[in-house]
C-alpha cells in the first residue's frame, strides 16, 4: 500500500464514526446461516467499510462496478449496498460483481420507515421484508444488514440532537423494539 493510501486510510479510520451493529455471520452463529464447508475469507480486525450511501446521495449515475472499483481503489476492505431489493435487477448485478472483487466484507442496508406514525400501519410487511432480506443475504458473501428505523414527521426537530429518538415516545420504541 502507498504512503497516500496509508495516509488517507489512516484519517479515514480516525475520522469515521461507525454505528454499533451486531455482526451476524457464521462467526456469531456456525454453521446458522451458511453452508459449513464454504470458506469464508478473513475480515480484518478493524474492517473499513464504505457505506453506498455516499454514492446513492448525490451520485445516483455511477455503476455498481463502478462503485465497488472506488472502494477497492480507496483502500477500502468492504462495501455496503444500500436499499437494493433481493431478486431486483440491481441485487443480481452486485451479486455478479463480488466474487471478481477483491473486497472481503459485503453488508447490506435497509431503512424502515414503520416507526413514525405515518407509516406505522406498514410494520408488518416492513418485519417481513427483513425477513426476506436477511434470507437472501444468508446465501450470499453478505455478512451483514444494517438497519435504519428512519423518518420525519412528528420525530423531527430544529437539530439533530432535538431530532428522532430525543422525541420518540412509547409507541416509536414499541414499533422499534418489533
């Protein structure tokens, strides 16, 4: 690795705040969510992960090949797609992508919007569809899914910090805790 690789990956490390996100893999669980036999490549201690969303904000025309080339160029040791649908044209072209990247940890983010008032009825199918994301993950290098509960509405706030669980009541946690 370069010195400006090192360098920049040294900042990226210092610089990033990372959610706490239970790892569910075989390493939690052998042998629960996938086959025993496959050989899954080793995840460095502290795995440096880039999350999609930075290209899904502002940057919606860039190809997934395109996207996981950058992480990889960047020194990244992961990828985490954000809100690709399983069975979805999208899932299947990242699907085809991984195993000819040399990136090692692959997570998935989903957001759910059933928390908030508004779309508390959907909580159901949203529960369900979890189900089926974690499913689909489970037959792929997917070692992860990170969940946001996310939405406006009556959660938010003039900052940040007057925003979401600083306003949630019962009902928000309840849904949550579902």
């Amino acid at each position: 690795m370069s010195l400006t690789n090192r360098t920049r990956r040294s900042f990226i490390h210092k610089a990033m705040t990372l959610l706490s996100v239970p790892l569910i893999s075989d390493r939690a669980f052998p042998g629960v969510f996938r086959d025993p036999d496959k050989q899954i490549p080793e995840i460095p201690a502290y795995p440096l992960v880039l999350f999609d969303n930075f290209h899904v904000g502002s940057r919606r025309d860039y190809s997934f090949a395109a996207k996981i080339k950058s992480a990889e160029n960047a020194g990244f040791n992961g990828f985490e797609i954000v809100t690709v649908d399983p069975g979805s044209e999208q899932w299947k072209i990242v699907m085809d992508l991984i195993p000819e990247s040399s990136l090692n940890v692959w997570g998935l983010h989903w957001t759910s919007r059933a928390c908030i008032d508004r779309f508390a009825g959907n909580i159901e199918q949203d529960i369900e569809k979890i189900h089926q994301l974690a499913e689909a993950s489970a037959a792929t290098p997917i070692e992860y899914i990170s969940l946001s509960l996310s939405g406006n509405d009556e959660l938010s706030g003039p900052t940040i910090h007057e925003s979401g669980s600083a306003k949630a009541e019962d009902r928000h946690w309840e849904r949550a805790y579902k």
